[in-house]
C-alpha cells in the first residue's frame, strides 16, 4: 500500500517537472523549443496515463505496481534500512570530500567501510592502499587533476 | 571494403591497440564474473578515463572488447552460485546451476565459454554480412528519416526494455530534456540552466550513466550482505562441455541468430535474448524433459545466444547511430567524444573504424574465452569475494570518475541527484536504459527536427519512407501495448458461476 503510494507521488514528481519544462520552454523561439514542445505534450499525457495505471494499482492493494522492470535482475528484497544504511555512506563520503578532501577521504571510506562490516585489517589496509594508490599514481602524477580544496584548511 | 577490413584488423593488433583490447577483455571478464556490477556500469565508470583518450581505434579496443565479453565471464557465478554475474545469464542458471549441483560445474562451464565464443563469432560475421546492405540504405535518408529513426529507437528501448512500457516511454522524454539543458548555440537561449553557470555546458552523460546505473547497482550489492551462496564442486568434464557445444551446433546456430536479432532490434537486450533462447531451446529440442534439472543444451542456448547478441547490437549502432541497449549507447557516447561519427561515415570514410569493432569483437572473444578456459579454477574462487571487499572501490571509482567528468564539486551534487533518481526509478520499476538512450539521442533527434521543419515545413511527414517508418513505429508502440493487454485479460481468472 506504502509503495503504490510511493510511486504515485513519484509519477507525479516526473510529470510535474514535464510540465514545469513545457512552461518556461513555451516563451523561447522555435529553435530551442522545438523538441520540448513536440514530446513535452506527449509526455503530459503518459504522465496521465501513468498516473491512472498507479491509482488503479493502489485500488487492488498494490499487486500491480511492484512488478520489477525486466532490465533489472531480481534480487532479494533487503528491506529500506538496507537502502538507508549503504544511502548514509554515500552521503558521508559526499560530505566527507567537501570537508576532507579526495586523497583522505576515499582511501578512509575504503578503510571504514571495510572494517565496519567485518572484513580483516589486511583487507582494509591493502584496499585503501591500493585507492590511495590509484588516486595519487593515476590522478596526481599522470592527470595532475586539480582536487578541490577542502574546507577544513589543515587537510590540504 | 577489403582495404577498410585489413586496415581494421592491422589497427586493433597493433602493440598499444592490442594491450587496450587484452585491458578491456580483463575488466569486461572481472566484472561479469562479479555479481552486482553490471556491464554498463562499468562502463559508465570507464567513460570519464576513456574520454581523455585521442586514439579512436584505442577506444574501439577497450570498449568494445569490454562489451564484447561481459557474458561470457559472467556464467562462472550463473553456475557455480545460482547468481548472475549480468543480466544475459540468468537463464544459464537454470541448467548451469544444477549442472554444478550434479559435479558437473567444469562441463556446464566449458560448455558456456565455447558456447560463448561462437556465438560472440557468428554475431560479429553477421555484423560483417550486413555492411553491403546498410550501406544503401543508409545513405539514401535523410533528416526526417533520420529523425523518424532516433524516436523509433528511443520509443523501442522504452516499451521493451522494461514491462512498463508508458513509465519506459517517459523515462526515454526525460532523457531527451535533460539532453537539452544548457547554453543553446543556435539559439543562444539558456535552456534550465537558471542563471548558473554550471549548467551552461549541459549535464555531462557520464554523470547522469554514474548516478542512473552505477550507484543503484552498488546500492542492491551493499544491501544484499554477502548472500551470496556457499562454492559447489568444481567436478569434471571439462572437454566433455567443449565437444557438447559442436554436437549441438545446430541449436547453437539457432539460439546465435536469435540473439544477433534481439541486439539489432532497440531496446530487447541481453536480460531478455537468453530468454529467448532458452525458451526456443526447450520449445524445439527433442527429450526435454532434463531442462532445468541439468541438460547441457540451456547452458549452450542461453550462452551462445548472449554473445551473438552483442554483434547485432552494433548494426543500429554503427549504422544509424542509434545505439541497441545501454551499453552499446555508452560506447556510443565515448566514439562520439574521441570524433568517431556513428551513421552514414561508419559506411564509407570511417570504414575501417567499422571493421576494427568487428575485429575487435571476434578477438575479444577468442582472448575472453583462453582466459576463462585457463583461469577457471582459480577464477571461480575470485568469485565469492565478500560485498564489503568491492563495494568501496566501485564507490570511491564513481565518486572519482563524477568529478573527472568537469572538475568541479558540482558533478558530485549531481551524481547524488541522478543517483537518487536512479534509485526511485529502479525501486519503482522505471526502465533507465531509455532516459540514458534519451539522453544521448537526444541532441541528434533535435537537429533532424529542426532540419526537417527548416528544409521541408510539414510536408516531411508525408515522405514515403517517412510513413512507413512512422507506421512502423506505430505497430511497435501499439503491438507490445495490446499483447500485453492480452496476456492479462487472459490471465484474469474466470467469475465463479452461480
């Protein structure tokens, strides 16, 4: 029931930004608007029709609309903790470059994660050495990209 | 055409050339054999390094033999774990698997790699085969045609890459509107850019590929916590799976041709050809009643059949530029990027680019296959590797091919975006494979529009080959919308009489 509500709010999520693109799209010339108004319409109505295929779905309990799509292989259901926790990790390390900087933030990512579910130090160690490794000898010495400065000024 | 085809092969076994292939094959064969981590994730992963690259012919070599033997590698876990290393194996499990149950691993994985190999074969001689025919016809469009095409492709791969055909159809739009953010040229019209500068280059494919592909699969690896099952016997039988495959050359055959056609048709890929496969496998071969419970012919129908499709992904591709699947739109992204023009040049001044994927595609699989038939055993101990031991490199790749895309703090914002929306959209059954198609096409499907409105006002739409191609795409939309109808009528139970 949770999830047929879900994927309402996200089919209309996706229409609403369609019909937000058709809206400023609708004052430019025909060059830039051309292909935004000819599928635009088209994508408002799928929208609709969409939409009308979820609330039915939501009517007979939801049996309809958790059919996995073919491209995706089936796999266990992990539950949405399982999602939250891997989404926190991402989002540390999202935060973690900001404030740490690349070179210490992916190889302590590879380190914690490591740990954190078990795996030996000798795993750890060697995985983050070897992203470590990979970001100074690929990206620093060959590439000389240039990292973004990271905001705790002691880490650069 | 014979000068282009041995300029194609001196170029792919050229020293550097060649180490980029035996490269690619390593990565393509590593990651079909890990669970998880798709074909194109890996290539989008890829895509911001081999951007940088000048070479053309080095693309094709590293990309294209990565494409090429994805599947092959990928049957050690379809057999030994009952987990498929990519999509176009999981019909091998079902025979693959208790072949291994039944000591019969080294046959069942003999039989896949041979299997594979000639399938990966015949789909590159067909890819060979089709070039007199293309070429005709593909020089004879024009814009409208053209245009017709890239909404043929996109709508195909939105109705069949998925069972949501409208979510898949949308899912095709978004990525032909995020195609169009940025600083238009032509018109100078700053499309949703909304006044930051960022946007003015566009979203680069690769973070859009990263956060649609790459991070849900890494998502579902992390949450699934090491399920994967305990190792079976390696057992024997190794030659016994290599002469299975010539006894059983003429399903092979069959299966082979299923899968060229199902990579030529945009939108069915290797998820649905090994079904296929399988399904024709079991519906016309005689004693069928060992199907599923270890019968060598499922393992060699599913696995010919998913390599074979990968040379039939490459006719739409190199021909129209109208890429068959995810990955072949991937490698498409990177060709365009290092100037190979996919379309009508593919035929005639970029001949030789065109046989250096064919040759690519053929060696791949033979260097795919030595690998595999060598390193099978301890290849097969690779395979239980623990989630926490390749979650984090896949991570800290993506993060760092993210922020390759532009250098900029930006792309990791927007590859958590796209990756958010890779994830609702795989948790709610929304195909990706159209909105990143969408979005690759997306920039060409504008400019035929424009062109044909510009050349020919409306009466483009009544072109001759404009029609048929639009009934065309009419019957495609319309026939898998009214199959399905169909099927659920029929599978609605009768009401229970009085």
């Amino acid at each position: 029931m949770i999830r047929a509500v879900e994927e309402i709010f996200f089919t209309a999520f996706i229409g609403s930004v369609m019909l937000a693109a058709l809206f400023i799209a609708k004052d430019w010339p025909v060059r830039a608007s051309i292909i935004i108004l000819s599928l635009g319409g088209i994508a408002v109505i799928l929208t609709i029709v969409q939409l009308t295929a979820d609330y039915k779905a939501l009517r007979h309990q939801g049996a309809a609309a958790v059919r996995p799509a073919f491209e995706v292989q089936p796999l266990e259901h992990t539950g949405r903790w399982g999602s939250l926790e891997i989404w926190a990790w991402l989002w540390g390390l999202f935060f973690a470059i900001h404030l740490i900087g690349f070179p210490v933030a992916l190889p302590l990512f590879v380190f914690l994660y490591i740990k954190v579910y078990g795996g030996s130090w000798w795993t750890a160690v060697v995985l983050a050495a070897l992203t470590w490794g990979f970001l100074h000898g690929i990206y620093d010495y060959l590439l000389h990209v240039p990292w973004p400065k990271p905001l705790i000024s002691w880490f650069q | 055409m014979l000068e282009a085809a041995l300029a194609g092969l001196i170029g792919v076994v050229q020293p550097e050339a060649f180490m980029f292939m035996c490269l690619g094959v390593l990565i393509g064969s590593l990651v079909g054999f890990l669970p998880g981590i798709g074909g194109p994730s890996t290539l989008a992963i890829m895509l911001p390094f081999v951007m940088t690259m000048q070479d053309p012919l080095l693309v094709i070599a590293l990309l294209v033999g990565m494409d090429a033997v994805g599947n092959t590698a990928s049957a050690f876990t379809s057999i030994l774990i009952s987990v498929p290393g990519s999509s176009g194996s999981q019909a091998t499990i079902l025979d693959g698997h208790p072949m291994a149950k039944n000591g019969e691993a080294a046959r069942a994985l003999s039989a896949s790699f041979v299997a594979s190999l000639l399938g990966g074969i015949f789909g590159a001689l067909v890819l060979f085969a089709s070039l007199p025919i293309l070429r005709p016809l593909v020089l004879s469009f024009s814009s409208p045609e053209f245009f017709i095409l890239t909404l043929w492709g996109v709508s195909m791969v939105g109705i069949l890459s998925g069972n949501a055909p409208v979510k898949g159809l949308l899912a095709g739009i978004v990525g032909v509107f995020i195609s169009t953010v940025g600083l238009d040229a032509k018109s100078g019209v700053e499309r949703f850019a909304f006044n930051v500068s960022y946007f003015w280059e566009g979203i680069d494919l690769v973070l859009v590929a990263l956060g649609i592909f790459a991070i849900p699969e890494v998502i579902d690896l992390a949450g699934r916590k090491g399920t994967i099952a305990k190792a079976e016997e390696f057992g024997h039988g190794f030659l016994q799976g290599v002469i299975d495959c010539f006894r059983h050359w003429w399903l092979l055959l069959r299966t082979s041709i299923i899968g060229v056609w199902v990579g030529f048709l945009p939108g069915l890929g290797s998820s649905v050809a090994d079904w296929f496969a399988y399904a024709h496998a079991v519906q016309t071969e005689k004693n069928r009643q060992n199907f599923g419970k270890g019968d060598v012919r499922g393992v060699i129908a599913s696995e010919g059949c998913n390599n074979a499709k990968e040379g039939g992904d490459y006719i739409p591709t190199l021909a129209f530029g109208i890429p068959g699947g995810t990955s072949s739109a991937l490698v498409l992204t990177a060709f365009i990027a290092v100037g190979i023009k996919p379309g009508p040049d593919m035929l005639t001044s970029q001949l030789n680019l065109t046989f250096a994927v064919i040759w690519t595609l053929a060696i791949a699989n033979i260097i795919a296959t030595a690998l595999c038939m060598v390193f099978a055993r301890p290849i097969a101990k690779i395979c239980f590797m623990p989630f926490y031991a390749i979650v984090p490199p896949i991570v800290a790749f993506v993060f760092i091919g993210a922020f390759a895309a532009n250098f900029h703090t930006y792309d990791l914002t927007a590859l958590m975006i796209f990756s958010s929306l890779g994830f609702f959209m795989r948790r709610y059954g929304w195909p990706r494979a159209p909105l990143v198609l969408g979005m690759v096409l997306g920039d060409k499907m504008e400019l035929y529009l424009w062109l044909s409105y510009t050349r020919y006002g409306f009466d483009w739409l009544t072109r001759p080959a404009v029609l048929a191609l639009v009934a065309l795409l009419i019957v495609s939309i319309l026939y898998p919308l009214l199959t399905a109808r169909a099927r659920k009528k029929e599978a609605r139970p009768l009401p229970l009489e009085a």
